[in-house]
C-alpha cells in the first residue's frame, strides 16, 4: 500500500474556481481546466509520477472540496503544485496515513464536513483543518466494528448507494457501515479485490491498485467490462499516455481534448441537478461544481453506444436527451446514465420537428426551446403528441448551441456566448447581449 515514489495528479479534472455557476475567475490557482496552461514538470519528477511502482496510498476530497493525494511522507492537494509533508499540515500525525475519507453529510452536523484519516489502530478527525477534540480515536470505537490497519476508505453516497454510508478495504475484505445506524455489515467483491486507494469522484467509485485501477458499483461491487486499466492513461500525465494516447500525436484530437484550445463546441447543456456539459467531437467536459471542476471524458464513457458529435443537448424529467442529426437518444440519470429501450428516434416522431439548431429547457419547467436560424419555438415536454408553437424571433442570426439554468439563458455562437436573465430577455431584446468568451469565461483559460 506505501510507496516512496513521486507525487501523482488526475489528469483530466481540474478545479475551476467560479464566481457564478459558470464563471471563473481569471489568474487564481486551479482556476483552469485539465487543457489550459499548467506547470512544467522535470525529468525527475515525470519519472518518478509514471514509475511502474507507482500508486496511492489514500485519495479523497478534503472539507473545501480540494482532491488530496497521499504517498508516503507526504500529500499533494489538487491537481497542481509541489508535495508538502503530511505533518506540515495535520501536524498530529507522523509517516504515512493508511486510508483517508471525508464525510459530507449536511443530514448529520456532528460528522459533516469532515477529514478522516485512518493510521493503524486509530482515526484523526478534522473539521476546518483543525483537529476535533477526542481525537484520534480507536477506529473500532468511532466505527463500531471496524478494524485497524485498513487499506482505503470511501464514502458512499445515498443515490448511489441506496443508504447512508461508508466503504471500508481490508484486504479481499470490504466493510460497509451505516452512519444512521451503526450497521456493519462484510462483503468480499472478488471482482474488485484489493485497493491501496478508493475515491468517489463524479458519482463513480474507483479502486487503485498500484498503478492500475478499476470502476466498481459500490453496492454490488460490480466491475463493467474493460478494467482494471493503467493509472497512467487515466490519472497521471505522463510522456505519450493518455485515455485516447494512440492519437495524441495527431493535432486535431489533442484540440477536441483541450477545452482551450478554440474549437467550436457543438453543443453545452445543464441537467436538472445542476451539472454543466459541454460536447465536441467525441468527447465531453462535465461541471459539477466549482469544487469539482471541468471533468473530461470520450461520450461512450458515460453514455453506453454513443458515439460520433452531439449536436444539441437538453435535459427533463431526469432524463438526459441527446441529439444526433434527426435522431435523438434519451438516457436516465440515476445510477449512471442508462439509455431508454427503444432509442434513437427520430426529432420528428419524439418532438414534432424535422431538425434544431439549438434546444434547451430551464430549470423546473417542462417547456422545451427549439432554435433554428434566428427563430424559436417552444414545446410542451408533457403534451402527447408533442408539437411546437409558433416562431417567434430572437436577436441572433444563427446559434450553434443553448442552454438554461438558474443564472439565466446563454446562447453559443463559435467561440462566444451571450448572456440573458431570462427567456423573455432573449426575445425581447432588439440585438445581442455583449459577447463574451467561452474558453476564457467558462473554462478559465488564459486570454
């Protein structure tokens, strides 16, 4: 589970600090995505991130949301900067921590909030970077049952995990305790085995073994098709790697892969839960929070068969909906995202119309907006048949994509965006709202 080996980084998540839903702030650490600018790296520390020997001996998110990675003696915090020593921070504990986790939880004050790192026998509990008085504890005592000397640690969310919850590895072992209850309960998954590191990042659990890794369900421990895969392809940056690494030489991929780049993007949605996407090419950029930053990923990562360029997006009734050309394809978030039987159909036979510049609905509202040239309609998701109202004009010519959420509507045109309050904004205004940049705005990138 120790290593001595050099620090290790996600590669494709970056924090995006933002002063609206989707506005970063222009200088600050982490304020880019995983494409923009970064720091360059020496020789030394390339070699030691991409060693064979490689892995983690702990990951998770810390009470602000920062992504720590632990190995030996010492912990990188997010995606960028130098190793600093464990105790320089959490000046208690001394060497390496075993596991580490943290609790958030607004349903339980007493644990919400916080950092747990597990050493041995005992557990260290921090709530604002300070220690919480009576700690460290005997594990077995703050988690009944529990043993020492764990391997990694995870929580585990209640949509995903249908309770309340935390993931414990012990070896072939997995031990799932309920924060409400106090119920333990021990599991052995063959499929995932061991894991020197466990992390919940974008609703998925991974499982780090060295420098390899796996997605698992953490209610079944379930493996899909395709794991373990290296580490270095997915969560480090090293020489010629990368998910995709067969095409890095080829200049128009890397683009459609680096948000900053200044490819057009095809389409941007936001999803009832206040997710951002962006799609290009074969690949989308995911925003959940300023916290977790832009995350990215091939379509058929999250969105099983689906390939090629979407062309618009939009999102109701918890189901995300996809469009292709004429076709569209409507998947069920919950668990993943999952494709409804019967999909792809055609625009005309689902929405009563033959193609869209642009769609998008607003949070909370079941009407649908179809843009095509510089007219819209609207349709009434919950009608059967759906058919679209009249046109009405808007102050643009041509849009490439829309969406809508709580800070209003954005309208997409190459590499710029305008902003309106609101769906009347837009009709009513006579010409376009100021342009703004969407590489520079939305993703942070230098100017």
């Amino acid at each position: 589970m120790r290593s001595t080996t050099g620090a290790l980084c996600l590669a494709w998540a970056l924090t995006l600090s933002l002063a609206h839903p989707l506005r970063g702030r222009a200088g600050e650490a982490g304020a880019r995505s995983h494409g923009g600018a970064e720091t360059q790296l020496n020789e030394t520390e390339l070699g030691s991130r991409c060693a064979d020997d490689g892995g983690f001996d702990a990951v998770t998110l810390d009470e602000q949301g920062t992504m720590l990675f632990f190995r030996g003696d010492h912990v990188w915090k997010g995606f960028h900067g130098a190793a600093q020593l464990i105790n320089a921070t959490w000046p208690e504990i001394q060497g390496p921590v075993d596991a580490a986790l943290r609790i958030h939880r607004q349903g339980h004050p007493g644990v919400h909030h916080s950092l747990y790192l597990f050493q041995g026998l005992q557990v260290w509990a921090y709530a604002e970077g300070r220690l919480r008085p009576g700690y460290p504890r005997p594990i077995g005592e703050e988690f009944k049952g529990v043993p020492g000397h764990l391997d990694s640690a995870v929580e585990c969310h209640p949509e995903e995990c249908l309770a309340e919850g935390l993931l414990f590895f012990k070896g072939p072992d997995v031990f799932s305790y309920g924060l409400e209850l106090g119920a333990l309960k021990r599991y052995t998954w063959p499929r995932v085995g061991n894991c020197t590191a466990a992390v919940r990042w974008l609703e998925r659990y991974y499982c780090f073994q060295g420098p390899r890794f796996l997605r698992f369900q953490p209610h079944t421990g379930e493996v899909p098709a395709g794991y373990p895969r290296d580490a270095r392809d997915y969560f480090m940056r090293c020489p010629g790697r990368g998910h995709g690494h067969e095409t890095r030489g080829n200049a128009t991929a890397m683009a459609i892969r680096d948000p900053c780049s200044g490819q057009p993007f095809q389409a941007f949605s936001a999803d009832d839960a206040g997710r951002t996407y962006a799609f290009r090419g074969g690949q989308y950029f995911r925003l959940d929070s300023k916290r977790d930053g832009w995350h990215s990923w091939p379509l058929n990562h999250t969105w099983q068969d689906l390939a090629g360029q979407v062309d618009s997006a939009f999102s109701w009734d918890n189901k995300l909906y996809l469009i292709q050309g004429t076709l569209v394809s409507i998947y069920r978030a919950g668990h993943g995202y999952t494709r409804v039987q019967g999909y792809p159909r055609s625009l005309q036979d689902e929405l009563g119309i033959a193609r869209a510049d642009a769609t998008f609905t607003c949070p909370g509202s079941e009407q649908l907006f179809v843009i095509q040239g510089n007219r819209m309609r609207q349709v009434d998701l919950k009608q059967s048949p759906r058919r679209p109202g009249p046109e009405t004009p808007i102050p643009h010519a041509h849009v490439d994509s829309a969406m809508c959420n709580a800070e209003g509507v954005y309208i997409f045109h190459g590499d710029s965006f305008h902003h309106y309050a609101s769906v009347a904004e837009l009709r009513g205004n006579p010409s376009p709202s100021a342009p703004q940049s969407v590489t520079a705005v939305l993703f942070g990138c230098p100017h």
